[in-house]
C-alpha cells in the first residue's frame, strides 16, 4: 500500500523552486526561503508564476513526485510527468473500453452510483446529527429526490442518459446545500453552483477544493498505471484528464463537500478570508489559503474504515485505493469496479 506523505504547497506568487543535492529549494530573488528533502513529499502544487528548475521538474518524474502548477488563483497549469511507468496491456485494455460505450458504462454507472449515494449520505447526516437547526421537510424532500436518483442510475442504458441523471441529481443536492450550513449563515450563502470565476465564497472553497482532489485522482490514477485522460464518463477533450474527473465525482461529498461545511461551521475561516476583484470574482486570501491547505492536510491524515476494504486507511489515501480497485477490475481481477461509498 502506498505510504501517505507530505504535499508541498507554494502559495507566494513569486517563490521559485529548484534543486539542490537531493533537496528541493525555495528561494524569493536571490534569498533562500526553505529547503527540504525531496524524498518526503508524494506531490508539490505550485501557485505561483515563477516557477521552477527543469532539473527539479526532472527529478519529480524520475522519482514519482506529483508536480503540478496553478495560476495564484487555482486555475491548472500543467503537470510533469515523466517516463510512462504504467503497464501497457493495462492501457490498451483502458482505452479499448473507454471507446466502448456498452464496456464504459458499467464503470461510469458505478462511479455516478457512488457521487449520488455520497451526496444523500451528506444531506442524511446533516438531517440526523442537527435535526433541530435544519428545515428537516426541504432535506428529507431532497434525500427522496436523491434516492430515486440513485435508482435511475441503475438502470440508465447509456453514458448520456447517466449524464442527465447525474446533472439533476446534482441540482437536488445543491438546492439545498445552503441548508447544510449551520453558522456563519449571513456571510457564507450558498444560492447555486458556479465557477470560472466563483462568485461567492462558498463557491470559491469549493472549487479550491476540487482542485485539489482531482490533482490527487490524477496522481493516483497515473501511480497505479493508468492514464488518466481516458476516461468513461467524460469525454475526451484535449487537456482533461478526464478519468482522473471521473474517480473525483465519488469522492467529492465525502472528502471536499464536507470539508469546506467544516470549515465554515467550525469558523475556521471567515467573512475576512476573502477578497472580491473589480469583476466580481471571490477569492481566498493568501492566508486563508495557508489555513485552508494546512486543514486539508490535517483531515487527509485522518483514519476511517474503508467501506469495501473494511480495513483502516488514511482519507488521503482512499484517491490510490479507488484507482488500485479500478485497475484490478480493467485487469480482471474484479467483476465490477466498486465504488467508495461512505456513511
């Protein structure tokens, strides 16, 4: 199993990252900031626009380190990789399904099956540990709505019928995701999803989020040999990885839906934690992003009990398990990809 390690965040727009030994160095003009071994990270996301050395791009590929680089305000850059590690007969066996529908939609089916059951899951548990503080009529509504989302999926005939079934599910969940908020209410209001920009500071966490996790499936998807643009439920399109939205759309209720309601109930960060540009757009503040990145780490180092392993892992892990688990059903090992369904 893969041991969890460290992720280094830069967050500064004008650090620059390179190599020193067996070091990774940061440095802010010709003053060194830090330095640290680069054997203790499994991955290093990069803010910033200065950069880093190719030497040091080079040596993350080599050794299986994460690279990826971000605008200051979360938008994807790029990703390093290095000499595909993956097994080919793996690959092919991937993309002879992914241009198959009737092969693809079981996986897609599964993979929706587990985001929708993880959205009610949500909702449910809301409902349960606060049946006082919520409007409990709108969220039962909504886990119905869900339920009998959860059945159409089932029987769904093709990738675009799921599609559809998954977009409404998503809009009975969100419709009531501001219900899901049980303090801060004045300054974090949740009316819809929306995004390039985020418009408001639910928004703006949860795309940070999303960011974060899908930069995770990629890397898991790719640690365990699979290429993680080919995928089963979204469509090819040059500079997605789409696979690796596919292994994020089960885990977004779980591990970055969640969070942000945390964050926001508990008051770690608050109306102060964010800024809003001359167009509109919500975003975090540096150090609200400190604390938000600090907070993510801290929960991915936290233990459950995996629902079809029934073994104790790490939450950072369960990206690596979920594609370990796909991988063996494109292998053969398995008859049906399960999906990481939590309660």
């Amino acid at each position: 199993m893969k041991k969890l390690l460290n992720t280094l965040f830069i967050l500064t727009d004008d650090y620059y990252l390179s190599l020193e030994g067996e070091s990774v160095v940061i440095t802010e003009g010709r003053e060194k900031i830090g330095q640290f071994p680069l054997h203790i990270f499994e991955g290093i996301i990069s803010f910033s626009y200065s950069g880093a050395s190719p030497e040091l791009m080079g040596a993350c590929a080599a050794n299986g380190i994460g690279f990826a680089m971000f605008t200051p305000y979360g938008k994807f850059l790029c990703r390093v990789e290095g000499r595909s590690r993956g097994n080919i007969l793996l690959r092919k066996e991937q993309y002879r399904i992914s241009d198959d529908e009737r092969r693809s939609l079981p996986y897609a089916r599964n993979m929706v099956l587990g985001k929708v059951f993880n959205e009610r899951w949500t909702v449910d548990r809301t409902l349960r540990d606060y049946p006082m503080r919520v409007n409990g009529d709108r969220l039962r509504e909504s886990i119905e709505k869900l339920k009998t989302q959860v059945e159409k999926i089932r029987i769904a005939d093709s990738v675009s019928n799921l599609r559809g079934v998954e977009g409404d599910s998503a809009v009975d969940y969100f419709r009531v995701f501001n219900d899901l908020i049980l303090n801060q209410k004045d300054d974090f209001c949740f009316s819809g999803r929306n995004r390039r920009p985020p418009l408001d500071k639910v928004n703006a966490m949860l795309s940070f989020a999303y960011t974060l996790l899908a930069n995770d499936c990629m890397n898991a998807l790719e640690s365990v040999g699979l290429d993680s643009y080919a995928g089963f439920m979204h469509t090819d399109k040059p500079g997605r990885a789409s696979l690796a939205l596919d292994l994020e759309e089960e885990l977004r209720a779980p591990m970055a839906d969640r969070f942000v309601l945390t964050l926001i109930n508990k008051k770690m960060l608050t109306n102060k934690s964010f800024s809003v540009t001359s167009d509109g757009a919500v975003l975090m503040t540096d150090d609200s992003r400190k604390i938000f990145l600090a907070k993510w780490q801290e929960r991915k180092k936290e233990e459950i009990v995996h629902p079809y392993l029934q073994e104790k892992v790490k939450w950072g892990l369960v990206p690596y398990i979920q594609a370990l688990l796909l991988s063996r059903t494109i292998r053969g090992d398995l008859d049906e990809y399960p999906p990481f369904m939590w309660k």
